[in-house]
C-alpha cells in the first residue's frame, strides 16, 4: 500500500449493523497506541456505543468522528461481523478489511470483495499457533461465550448451582455437564466450579479429558469406537455408526443433569445433534440446556436461535451471540487481537508506515481470503 510522506495510513473504525450486535472492533484504548505509532484513526459516529465508549473518549485519544462513508475510504477497515454488500461497494479498491468473514456462508460476500481487491483477513482463519494467539480473536471471543453461558444457565435455573447450608435447610450443588471442550467448553467448566457446582465433561477428542481434570471437574469416557481429533486442535466429524453409538451412550449421563452447556461445533459444518428429544424427556423438570451451537442447528434437534423455550419442562436457552451481552470487555479483547495482528502487518519506514506482503507471513497468508 503506497503512501507519500506525510501521509498517514488511515484506519477505519465501522459501526456494526447486525441487530443485538454491540461490540465495536477497536477501543479508546487501542485507539491511543494506534495514534501513537502513527496511524490516523476514523471512528464512525456512536461506533462504540452499545459498547458503552463514547465518541468524546475516542477522540481524547485523537480519534476523528466520522460518517461511515469516510470510515469505508480508509486504508485499513475494522469490523466485529462482515461488511454488507453495500458497505463494500464503498470500500476503495486494494484496501485491507479485518473482520469475521463468517466465510462458511456463501451470499456473495467473497466474490464482491475480490472483485474490489480488498485484502480481506477472515479473522476465523487464525492459525492456532503459539505466534498467533494473541491475535486469535474467534478464541478470545469463544471464551467469554463460555463464562456467559454458565451465567445463562444459573439465571435460567430455578435452584442453586453450589452446595448451600442454611437455617432453613441445604441444598445439593447442581449437575452441571458441559459437551465439548474447546476454548468456550474450558471456560464454561472454569465458571460452573467457581460457582460450586459438581461438574462433568465430554469431548470426542481423548487427549482433553486431562484438562476436564486440571479444572476440577470429572470426564465422561465413552468408547465410540474412533476418535473425533481432527487438524490444528478442533475436532472432526465422527462417522454415522460412531455418532449413534455416541447419543446411545451420553443419553444415560445426560438424563442426570441439571444445567448440560454444549459447545460442540464442527467448521462450516452442521452442529452434530449430542441431545436428542428422548434425553430431553427424561431430564428434570426445570433443568436448563444452554446451546452454544444454536446458530448451527443446535446440539439439541429443540433448540430455537435466538429464543429461550420451555420443551417436555427443561429450559432451552439458544442465544447465537453471547460475547454480544458482554460488549465492553468482548470489543476490549477483540481490539486488542486486533491490533497484535496489525503491528505484523505494517512496517514502519523513513516514509511513514508501509504494508507489508500479506502472503511473507504465515499468520496472514492464512487468514487472508484468496481467489
């Protein structure tokens, strides 16, 4: 990206449009290092609202309030979710775009950026490698969807999670199983402990049951027959004999529970189904399922996306967004994910700063979207 001297590589900040969206892709206080290393920072009008960081705050670090046209001229854009078809159109051509592509999701998105040659980083597709982690912002974001669906649960649940002694009487701690432990999954068995419930855990990849234990919590071991671990840590789609072996054997364990957490997801897959609707029957009246797969199809063939039901008396929470009910923390850590991706990906020079080769570097040649 050629720049003369003097001129400043701009970076534009988007408001984001998705309904019951509220974080914002860059923060006042990312936004003062980005000054300070000599970009030139736009931020659209009320940008970070619903985050709860006002246009004042961004512009005490030196940002410039802008409409949102002047945010897509910039060199660099920065969304949470992918730009529209309209937003695009806007875009100068050869600019760089770093947001969640949702890649899976064929609508015309890929083929109307690389018609522009917008430099598109799909942040989904950050390697899983020591170096990029602290640019892996599907990873920060899952982990807050891991703490929030514990919180989901405990709201949702008309008894007490931990053990609780009282005047009037005890109470047991709750039964709390988690399906999947990926990075939301660990989170979701961290908070469940903190919060004294007695929890188990179940993932088709063998070598996690020693993390269910270093959290406290106990594995559920099934033998299916294969194992479900798959390339760069996720976990792969089991065959069908292995799938129904696998609802047979949960259904026992799964029945006994009164908050069950699933998290299993499989990329641009649809959700494997881990409770069916005769596990559902056979649950307490009461019991809550949180269904972090929801914008999948659901874990649970009963989950609703974006609706909280009440099915054969067990509570069926499928929210699709939950870093969204944490904007201010969620859009800090995204920020920041961010901006430890930009600083490989621009060089500084006697002529200001430069962009560098996105296909030299591992972690971009990945993460861009190619032809």
């Amino acid at each position: 990206m050629g720049l003369t001297r003097n001129d400043k590589m701009k970076i534009g900040v988007l408001k984001e449009t998705v309904p019951g969206e509220c974080r914002v892709a860059s923060t006042p206080d990312i936004v003062k290092k980005l000054t300070a290393q000599g970009f030139e920072v736009l931020i659209e009008s009320s940008a970070g609202s619903a985050a709860h960081f006002t246009d004042e705050e961004y512009q005490s670090v030196g940002a410039q309030i802008v409409d949102a046209q002047t945010v897509l001229a910039a060199d660099i854009v920065l969304k949470v979710r992918k730009p529209s078809q309209e937003q695009i159109a806007q875009m100068r051509d050869g600019a760089v775009l770093i947001c969640f592509i949702e890649i899976c999701e064929d609508d015309g998105t890929l083929k109307a950026l690389l018609a522009k040659n917008i430099k598109a980083i799909a942040l989904e597709r950050i390697p899983r490698i020591s170096r990029a982690q602290s640019m892996d912002a599907l990873s920060s974001q899952s982990n807050i969807a891991g703490y929030r669906a514990v919180i989901e649960a405990a709201a949702h649940y008309g008894r007490f999670l931990p053990l609780m002694m009282t005047s009037a009487g005890s109470a047991k701690p709750s039964r709390v199983i988690i399906l999947g432990v990926g990075v939301a999954g660990l989170q979701a068995i961290a908070t469940a402990r903190r919060l004294g419930a007695d929890v188990y855990a179940y993932d088709i990849r063998p070598e996690t049951q020693e993390q269910i234990q270093s959290l406290g919590a106990k594995p559920i071991v099934l033998d299916i027959g294969e194992s479900g671990s798959g390339e760069g840590g996720y976990a792969k789609e089991l065959s069908e004999e292995a799938k129904a072996k696998q609802q047979a054997l949960l259904a026992d364990e799964l029945s006994k529970a009164h908050v069950i957490i699933t998290t299993a997801l499989i990329p641009c897959r649809p959700a494997p189904t881990l409770i069916t609707e005769d596990v559902v029957k056979r649950m307490r009246e009461g019991s809550v399922i949180v269904d972090l797969a929801a914008a999948n199809g659901g874990n649970c063939p009963l989950t609703e996306a974006d609706q909280v039901v009440n099915r054969h008396g067990v509570i069926l929470v499928g929210h699709t967004n939950y870093p969204a009910m944490m904007p201010s923390d969620a859009s800090a850590f995204f920020a920041k994910n961010i901006a430890n991706l930009i600083d490989i990906m621009v060089d500084k020079t006697e002529d200001g700063l430069v962009l560098k080769d996105l296909a030299e570097d591992e972690i971009t040649a990945a993460a861009v979207i190619k032809p």
